[in-house]
C-alpha cells in the first residue's frame, strides 16, 4: 500500500496482506543435549504454569464482538481496552495515535463484456469511474511489455504476477487506460489492494482466473468491448493506533541492553470480527505481557499492538519509522503473533520475510522441540507486522497456522471458531521463548543482527493472509 508521506505513514512499502511465495518449510536439526533440556524445561515452566488460556479466550471474546475497522470508533475502543488490561498489570501503556489515508470500500462493482456479466472487485484504493471501451491484452503490465503499446482510450485486461497491483494499474494509466481488469493466476477469488491512494490511478476491478482468461480468448477471437463501473469508493484522512506497553529488565547489573518485541495487529477488516484475524494474536500479547511481568529478566520486553495492519502494514511501519537508530541496534528480536487460534486452519508455522531463519526462529523452534518434541517449520511469508521490522534488519517472524481458516476475512471469523488448544500451544512455544532468551541466566542461541532489505512483492497482494 503505498501512501504519501505526511505523519501519514508511507504504504510505499505497503499491505498486510501478501502472497506467500514459498510452501516448502525448513524445520531445525534436532540436537538438544538431555541436561540442558531438563534445565530448560524447568525455567519453561515458570512461564507455562502462569499461562491462562482463558484469560486469551475472554479477551478475543471481547474484541470480537464487531469489527474493529482501522480509523473507526470501534478500533479506538478496542485500542482503549488494550490499555486498560495492559495498565491493570502494572505496565505504563500508551494509545499512540497516528494518521493514515483510509478507504471505504466501493458500494457497487461492475463489469460486463460481450452480453455477459461478470463478478469482480475492486481493489482497495481504486477509483470510481464508469468506463466504456475495448478490451486490450495488456500481458503482466510491466513498463517493458507496454513500451509500444497505445492503451488510449481501452480498457487494459492485465495478469496478475511479477509486479504489484499498484504498478500495474499506474503503467497502464500511464499509457493512456481508461480503466484496467486484473485476473488472478492461480485458481481462486482475487481480492487486492493497490497499495495506497494516487491520483494516477484510474477504475481497477479484480477477476479469479477462469473470468479473465475467458476475456483473453474473447480478445484474441475479435474486438471485445466491455463496461467497467464502481461506486461509492472514497479517500479520506484518518486516525488509527498503537498501543504500547514496556517492561525494563529487572536484573539491572545483567542489564544485556537487549530488545525484544511481542507483537500483534488489533484492527480487522470491515464486515468481520476479526477473532481469529487478529483478536487472537492481540489477546495473546496481552496475556503474555501479564505472564511476563513478574519474571525476573535481563532484557527489555515491549508489548504491543498495531493499528491499520489490515490496510497496508500502517501501524507497524509507524512504529518502526519512529524508532531511533539506537533502538533498531538494540532490538534483537520481533515475535509477531496474527491468526493464532483458529480450530479450522492448519499447523502453526514461522514465516520470515526474505525465508532464512533468524534469531526469533531459532529461539522459536528451540522453544516447540523441547515442549512437543518437534521443530515449528519455517518459511518465506510477508502478509504481516513482521515485515517492516525485518525490512529495518531487525531479525521478526510471523507465527500463523498454515493454510488460513475458510473463515478468512468473513463475517465467519468469531468467537466459536477459535481453539483454546491452539492458543495454549502458540502462547507456550512464544512465552517459554522469550524468557529463554530474557530470563537472568540465558543460554542458547546468540543474538543475530539481520541487514535492511527491501522485501519482495510480498506485500502488495490482499488476497491471502
């Protein structure tokens, strides 16, 4: 989601959600001597005896009795909730406002070709506009492939892939579009996001690949006119917010000068209550931060959950954007928890952004081989809060269950969905590993700095989480 800079948060870097570019999953080499893992075991269980799996439940509870839309009152109130329980344990929580461009969805999505109507979306942050014209094969829409072609006056019909939606819909333009239908290249629905409001933008809607391959033979038969309309779609400045919470080391003389964030996004997206998505990895960090606060620890532990996620990535790369280089220095780790409880999804993995394992990984898997006697597999996903921090070379990744629920990003996504077994679980493996590496006298794996790197086109697709 690109957007302009302002204390708007730039979605040049843009959306939480992403295309997964890699299924295969790398787990550790099971190497654990016997008497370290006795000794790990028994600090373990300092964390797992503390752990209330109810405590998650309630919360996701709460938060999930309506939609919690970034820049509505809904999310303040969700926001304002995150304080108050952060606050009943102790902790000096903050509501951190920022401001980001929003985008209501457009009321009406059109399109028809050749005496057929079809079933499109609109990408989030297109414009309205009802256009009228010939349809033209625009391949994968890239610069190269437009170089000699005169899109003037047509309606540009592009493949998703190599570039983003964004890009794509920008190029077009660029050559004189009108309007641009993008199709999907794997079976299933097409539901994106340009990445940010642009006023090179023109009308966008999104096909599943069946649809827009049919247009292709249509175009390729003979000329083939279509109409493309949307409705009610609007740009506006907007609020949403973090919410923070720290806890300084209090082993003051083992001070490591270290810190590790626990994070996760609290907004959902507009008709769904978002339990799974993320009330689940919300209520895990606030359980978490209380489970956490009494423990004797040598490192600095911040808590906290962004706005905006779902509408490009907003809140967290606010947060990032904030931190002083010193901060990034000392950050060592970034355990980023969305989509942690559903009972209808699929194993829990760890996604990094460029798919290498790092020092949350490793911790990670270190923390599930000694609790259930394998490694969580790893591999490469953006989609989430993760990313900026790995972009600013913090080493994050995103814990997930793996494939999403049917529920994704429905009306569906609610309390009776959600499994205490698997928030026990996640809840064990994160908590036992970051106090394996906080607590006083931590062993394992050494502290591993990552390089800024700017992630792939993980980040411009909305169509998987």
């Amino acid at each position: 989601m690109k957007r302009t800079k302002k204390t708007i948060v730039s979605v040049a870097l843009a959306t939480s959600l992403a295309l997964s570019i890699s299924s295969t999953y790398t787990a550790a080499a099971p190497a654990t001597q016997a008497s370290a893992s006795q000794a790990y075991n028994a600090v373990d269980k300092k964390v797992l005896n503390k752990i209330n799996v109810d405590n998650i439940y309630n919360d996701i509870e709460y938060l999930a009795k309506t939609p919690r839309v970034a820049g509505t009152a809904a999310e303040h109130k969700a926001a304002w909730y995150i304080q108050k329980k952060l606050k009943s344990f102790g902790y000096k929580a903050n509501v951190e406002p920022f401001t980001f461009v929003g985008y209501t969805e457009a009321s009406k999505v059109e399109l028809s070709a050749d005496g057929t109507s079809y079933s499109p979306s609109a990408f989030t942050y297109s414009i309205n506009g009802n256009v009228s014209a010939e349809v033209v094969d625009a391949g994968l829409g890239t610069k190269e492939e437009l170089t000699n072609q005169d899109l003037t006056g047509k309606i540009a019909l592009i493949q998703r892939g190599s570039i983003s939606f964004g890009e794509k819909v920008l190029n077009a333009a660029e050559k004189g579009a009108k309007a641009v239908i993008i199709y999907n290249n794997a079976d299933g629905e097409l539901n994106g996001t340009l990445g940010g409001a642009n006023d090179g933008y023109v009308p966008a809607v999104a096909l599943p690949k069946a649809e827009g391959e049919q247009l292709l033979e249509k175009i390729k038969a003979g000329n083939l006119t279509a109409t493309v309309n949307i409705e009610g779609a609007e740009v506006s400045e907007r609020i949403s917010y973090n919410v923070t919470a720290t806890k300084s080391p209090t082993e003051k003389k083992r001070n490591t000068d270290d810190i590790i964030v626990i994070g996760a996004h609290h907004d959902s997206v507009e008709g769904a209550p978002g339990a799974n998505d993320d009330a689940s990895g919300t209520a895990m960090v606030i359980e978490l931060a209380r489970v956490l606060k009494s423990l004797p620890t040598d490192t600095e532990l911040r808590f906290v959950t962004f706005g905006a996620e779902e509408l490009g990535l907003i809140g967290s790369q606010e947060y990032v954007d904030g931190l002083s280089h010193d901060e990034k220095d000392r950050i060592v780790g970034m355990f980023n928890l969305d989509m942690v409880g559903s009972r209808d999804a699929g194993d829990l993995v760890l996604k990094t952004a460029d798919g290498k394992a790092n020092f949350v990984t490793k911790l990670a898997q270190a923390s599930s081989l000694r609790l259930n006697g394998a490694a969580t597999p790893y591999s490469e996903g953006g989609r989430s809060d993760h990313v900026p921090f790995a972009e600013a070379g913090i080493p994050a990744a995103l814990f997930i269950h793996d494939p999403a629920e049917p529920w994704y990003h429905t009306p569906e996504d609610s309390i009776d969905k959600i499994s205490k077994e698997k928030l026990q679980d996640v809840a064990e493996i994160v908590g036992t590993a970051v106090y394996d590496r906080a607590r006083p006298d931590h062993t394992g794996p050494k502290t591993q700095k990552g390089k800024p790197f700017k992630a792939p086109e993980l980040y411009y697709q909305q169509d998987l989480k």
